[in-house]
C-alpha cells in the first residue's frame, strides 16, 4: 500500500468533524477525514433535528445561545436546501411556567435574540393543535435542520475542495514519529487489514468518545458522555417548534421533522460511551406525557420508534453546571494533536472554523475561514450523483445509484431524496479511497 501523507487529518464523521474537514480544505490545507463506520452515523444522526435559536439556553447558558442564534442565521444562508424555517413557540402551560416568562424575555433581549409575544388565542389559530389552555407564548426563530442531507452537503463540498472523505476507516493509535509528523494506526474495515496515515497535524473529533481515544493515545480529556432518548410518532402535528417555557429539561421540546414529530428528551450521564442505551417503555410514555402538555394530541398519535443518543458535555472549573459549550484542546504531547471537547449540532461550522484556526496556526497556514459565507454544494443529490457517472465507485455501486437516480421525475422523487443523500455520501468515499490507493 502506498504511504498518505496530509497536512491534516481529522478523526470522526460527526457535525463537527466535518465542518473541521471543510474549514481546513477551504484554506488549502491538504485534509483527510477518517470516519470508523459512515459520516453522521451516530450523536450528529441521532438527535432531534432542532437547529436552535439559542432561546432554550438563553436564561442558562447565554454563552451557547449567543453562538446558536448566530450559527442558525449562517447555515440558513449558506445550506438552505437542508433547514426549514419553521419558527418555534415557547409556551407557558402552568403557573411555574408563567413565572420563567420574564426571566426568558429579559435573557433573550440582551442576548439579541428576536421574539415576539403572542395572545394565546392567536397562537393556537396559528397551530390548532395548542394546548388551548397555554398562559403565555412567545415565537422565536427556530428551524429544522436535516441531518444526513446537510452532513453529506459538507462532505461534498470539502471533497470539491480537495478533502478526502475516508469510510470505514479506524483510528486505534496516534504516535509522533520524531520529525515534523504523526502517524495514525488506522484498522480498515472494508479489506481487514490496518494502515498508517502520516500528517503534520491530527484533530480528535470523535465527540462523546474523544475521552476514550485520548485514553488509548495517553493523554487525558475530560468529557461527560450524557445519554438521552428521543421517540418519533407518526404524524407532523405542528408547522413550528413547541418547547415548554422552563429552564432546560427532561421531555420539553417537540420538532415537526418531515411528515414525523419528534419529542426530546430524557438526560443522564453514562459512564461508558460505548454502552448506548435502549430506549425503554418508561421514557416514551415520560416523554409522551410531557409532550401532550404542550400538544394534547400527542397522547394519541401512533409512536413510530424511539432512539438514544449520547452528547458530549464538558463542565468547566468556573461553572457550577455542565454546558452546551465547547472548546479545542492544543496538546503539547504529542504535539501536533488537537482535540474537540463539546459542542452540538447547531455550532458545528463554528468548532470547525475554531478547530480550523488552531489547526491552521500551527501549520503556519495564514488564509482565513471561509465557511461563514460558502454556499455548500449538493443542493440537487440527484445532479451531484450523475456526475459519477462512468468513475470506478459509481460502477461499484452500480445497482444502488441507478435505483436512486429512477426515483427523480416520478412519484417518489421528493422521499428519495434521502436516499440520493445517503448513496452520495459513500460515492464520495469510494472516490477518495481510489484516489488514495486505499
């Protein structure tokens, strides 16, 4: 096998991850992304598809929300194929909730977050399906964002610029070889055999599991894995967003995702990241109940599934209370190494542009980010597939891509856009692999 050689390679596929591979390609810098199974395969394709206005964290956590407002105003403008404006209601259904109403308002005016109240009366116009007896609503700008089209709409465009996307492929040990470089063990699952990839600089964004890897290099990370689940049901109830007005807790946001409603979602911490929980029969029916506060209907709309995911909280010395926050560790041995601790889906471009920066400065690279204001490509996965058209990848997934390319003009065009999405993304590792020997 021939030797790789990057400037930079980033270890994990998740939201992060990704904006990182992008970020740094953008400015020219030589990028491998590494993925151990597929891209968005675990917490950034397993959480509730919400792309917040910063309103939840406004009272709380006003470091977050000021980054999520700003980040949700950016990827509308730069990735609008994959957000719907759906705006969002916080609703005030007790007296407990009534009381945090000022707490929010005055929280959600300094942070700049726009809002605007609404009579009761016209709220449950707007969305039938209202608890009528909601106190007080406000109406912020929440949207939607879909996951695997906006994570394969990254890919895709860092791959454009020169990034290689690499599936299947996983890290099991970093070592600085004494000169300017690093060399990362990879175990590459699709031939059974292990590999080394050599780069000047190697980014940890493997999210709740970035403590577990720096264990298995040497270092310490600290990380607090928190597990939650989150249950689909059959039926879009509402057009927005419906969160409960109360500081941030268990079962008190419901999101309108697609023709489905999703409702989230339960916390605890979980000692080993690799242990995902299996939803049980009391969370649903916890978070079940706790939605038909908001939306009564709830109770009796069919559940499709529930799912668990895991988020990568940090807790910092000078707070007394874990946050939706991140930062970029800078290692000093072994030097070249960055990790990405925290973090969520809606501020991921924002820890790419800043695991970007570190990244950059080390390797002396002076150009600045970009993705504040790139327009991501894959709007049309239909068009971007037939581009393969006739490479080795498209042939070997022949059968696949041709059934995905018959769903366009015909009656299933618009749901098997998902799957246009899904193909795309492994042609795009087939394609860096070939180029790469691999």
């Amino acid at each position: 096998m021939q030797q790789n050689i990057f400037d930079a390679i980033v270890i994990g596929g998740g939201i992060s991850g990704l904006w990182t591979t992008l970020d740094l390609a953008l400015r020219g810098v030589k990028t491998a992304l590494i993925e151990k199974s597929v891209i968005a395969s675990e917490t950034s394709g397993k959480f509730h598809g919400l792309l917040h206005s910063g309103a939840r964290y406004a009272v709380t956590d006003p470091k977050a929300a000021l980054d999520c407002i700003a980040e949700n105003k950016i990827l509308a403008e730069i990735a609008p194929h994959t957000v719907e404006d759906t705006g969002g209601f916080f609703v005030a259904i007790s007296r407990e909730d009534e009381e945090y109403y000022e707490k929010l308002a005055r929280a959600l005016g300094n942070i700049g977050i726009p809002y605007r109240e609404l009579a009761p009366s016209e709220a449950v116009k707007e969305e039938p399906q209202l608890n009528r007896e909601s106190r007080i609503v406000i109406e912020v700008p929440d949207k939607v964002v879909y996951s695997r089209d906006l994570a394969v709409s990254i890919a895709l465009t860092a791959f454009n610029n020169g990034a290689y996307i690499l599936e299947g492929l996983e890290a099991i040990d970093v070592k600085r070889t004494g000169d300017d470089y690093l060399d990362v063990y990879v175990s590459d699952k699709t031939v059974g055999r292990t590999a080394v990839l050599r780069a000047r600089a190697v980014v940890n964004s493997t999210g709740p599991w970035a403590g577990i890897f720096a264990r298995r290099i040497g270092i310490k990370v600290e990380i607090l894995p928190t597990a939650g689940t989150m249950v689909v049901y059959s039926k879009r109830l509402t057009k927005r967003v419906i969160n409960r007005m109360r500081p941030p807790s268990e079962g008190d946001i419901l999101v309108p995702y697609g023709d489905t409603s999703i409702m989230g979602t339960t916390a605890f911490l979980l000692e080993d990241p690799e242990a995902t929980p299996t939803p049980s029969k009391e969370d649903i029916e916890f978070l079940t109940s706790e939605g038909s506060v908001m939306v009564p209907a709830l109770a009796k709309t069919p559940v499709l599934r529930a799912y668990s995911s895991i988020r990568p909280l940090i807790k910092f010395k000078d707070r007394e209370y874990a946050t939706r926050d991140f930062e970029v560790v800078d290692h000093d041995n072994p030097r070249g190494l960055f990790t990405i601790v925290g973090g969520k889906f809606t501020t991921g471009r924002l820890i790419g542009e800043k695991a970007g920066d570190s990244v950059a400065r080390y390797l002396g690279v002076g150009k600045p980010s970009q993705t504040r204001s790139i327009k991501l490509d894959g709007g049309d996965p239909y068009m971007e597939l037939k581009r393969f058209r006739g490479s080795s990848s498209y042939r070997s997934l022949y059968s696949a891509v041709e059934h995905v390319l018959s769903l366009r003009g015909r009656i299933d065009e618009e749901r098997g856009r998902s799957a246009a999405y899904a193909v795309l993304g492994g042609v795009i590792s087939l394609e860096s692999r070939k180029m790469l020997g691999l």
